[in-house]
C-alpha cells in the first residue's frame, strides 16, 4: 500500500478523516449504468458519521439517480479531494428516494454543511449511502 494511503472497514474513522469529510468540498459520486458502465458526477454531499451514511440530494430524473433505481443495492463510491494530495474515498452501497423526510434531513444537513439553502427542484430525491468501506491518502 502506498505511503500515506489507508484502507479500512473499521469504525470509528479517524478524527482527520472525518474534519476532511466535514469540509466544504465536494466530491465525485460513481455509480453503475445498466450497460455495467461507470458514470462518475460531481457532487455536493453530507457524511453522519454515527450512521456510516453519505447522502447526495439530487433529482429523480438525473442519470445517477436513474442508475440506481434501475439496480437497487448496488455499490457506488463517493470520492473528495483537497487542492494538493489528500482524498477521501467512500465507498458503499445505494439507494435513491423521494420519500418527505428522508428529503428534508437531506436538506437540513446540506444547508448546515454548505451554509445555503438546496434548491429543491422539481422532483427531488436523495441518494443514500450505506458506507462499509473507506479509503484515504494523507489524511
């Protein structure tokens, strides 16, 4: 493993880890088309920590939420980076819903992490991420 680089499926991540995760950033979310290939976005995103969840409000309509509600359970990644050499990938499994409250926390965490409000388009939805799985470089 290369120097600096760390793999782990341990709880809790370290306190670097997650003031990385914390930081306003943004990240690059992947997921899988129905063809098996990868469509990889960028993403504004919220890590809870106690939950293991990663969630990106989006719409229904948008490829990556098309993505994974045509293969429900499948694994996706969600990667930040600094300006220099540090990243942060996370890594799990997801699922997309439009269901009022899951929304609404969605938007109440995007507004503490961003400082503004989401926009809240049109048929809104949240990607949920259960994550198992977390990579990092000099973090």
């Amino acid at each position: 493993m290369p120097a600096g680089h760390r793999d782990t499926q341990s709880w809790p991540l370290s306190a670097e880890i997650e003031a990385f995760l914390a930081a306003d950033g943004q990240g690059i979310l992947t997921t899988l088309r129905p063809d098996g290939t990868l469509h990889s976005v960028p993403v504004s995103f919220t890590w809870d920590s106690e939950a293991r969840l990663a969630r990106v409000m989006t719409v229904g309509r948008s490829k990556k939420a098309r993505n994974l509600s045509q293969a429900p359970g499948s694994r996706v990644s969600l990667c930040q980076r600094d300006n220099v050499s540090s990243w942060v990938t996370l890594e799990g499994t997801g699922t997309v819903s439009d269901d009022p409250e899951r929304l609404a926390d969605g938007a109440r965490r995007y507004a503490e992490r961003y400082g503004k409000d989401w926009l809240n388009p049109p048929g809104p939805a949240i990607i949920e991420i259960a994550v198992d799985r977390v990579m990092s470089r000099n973090v």
